[in-house]
C-alpha cells in the first residue's frame, strides 16, 4: 500500500503502525501520528494502516 511516511511516498507492506515502524527500522523512543491523530506507543499494534494514510514518526533530540 502507499502510504505518506514523513513527507515522502512510500511503498509499505506493513498493515499496522507497529510492523511499519519495524519495516522501516525506526525503533527506540518515537512520537507517532496518523492524519495529525497522536497514536501512544500501546496502541500502535492495533492501529490499522490504509492506503494513502498519512505517517508522521518523530524522535526526541538532546541538545540546546
């Protein structure tokens, strides 16, 4: 399916947020959010993927 990760087209197989933050290696602590939703990292196995979905994932930066 395509889908929006980021700003960019992409191609996913994944059908969950959870598999396509493992399909796309984004691991660690993230913020994610589908059509500007806020999804908490306890729900993202259960959040649903659709073609043309809208995939904002964002990590944390340390500096000043």
């Amino acid at each position: 399916m395509m889908i929006v990760l980021n700003g960019e087209p992409r191609e996913v197989r994944a059908e969950t947020l959870a598999e396509l933050l493992t399909e796309c290696r984004l691991s660690g602590r993230v913020a994610t959010a589908v059509n500007e939703e806020f999804v908490p990292s306890g729900l993202r196995i259960a959040q649903k993927l659709n073609d043309g979905d809208r995939v904002e994932v964002v990590a944390p930066m340390q500096g000043g």
